[in-house]
C-alpha cells in the first residue's frame, strides 16, 4: 500500500512541476480515488472526485490549487503511513 502510494505521489509531483493538467485530471480521479477506497480514506476519494465532479474551475490557478490540496493530504497519510 505504501509503495503504491509513494508511486502515485511520484506521478502527480511530476505532472504538477510540468503543469499537465490532463494527467493531473487522470491520476487525481481515478489513482488517488482509487487508492483512498482501498485504504479507507472516503474524505480524500471524495475531495479526489471533486477534482473533476464537482463543478467547471474557473482558471487553471484554481484547479491546480485543488490538487496542491489532494497532494498534501496524500503526504500527511505517507507520513503517517512511514
């Protein structure tokens, strides 16, 4: 479980440093929200879902803010996790 979300994380500090905001979408929606089910986290796969569910971002700086947002909860539960 840990390695996988070390992956993850990996994926989305990479997409975010290139501001790939598809693969941002992706790896949000479906690889977090995937592993949150897994690991019981349902507030993270909710927030995860928003991402994409939730409503039209009104710029790139919100949707990007959003998934700051997700990458640092992943963080506090890989500390937690470590």
């Amino acid at each position: 479980m840990r390695e996988e979300l070390d992956d993850i994380l990996g994926g989305l500090h990479y997409a975010r440093r290139r501001e790939d905001l598809g693969r941002l979408a992706l790896l949000t929606y479906w690889e977090v929200r995937r592993w949150a089910r897994v690991a019981r986290q349902e507030r993270l796969a909710a927030h995860a879902a928003e991402v994409i569910t939730e409503h039209p971002h009104a710029s790139r700086g919100e949707f990007l803010a959003i998934v700051d947002d997700v990458i640092r909860e992943l963080e506090s539960l890989r500390r937690r996790l470590h």
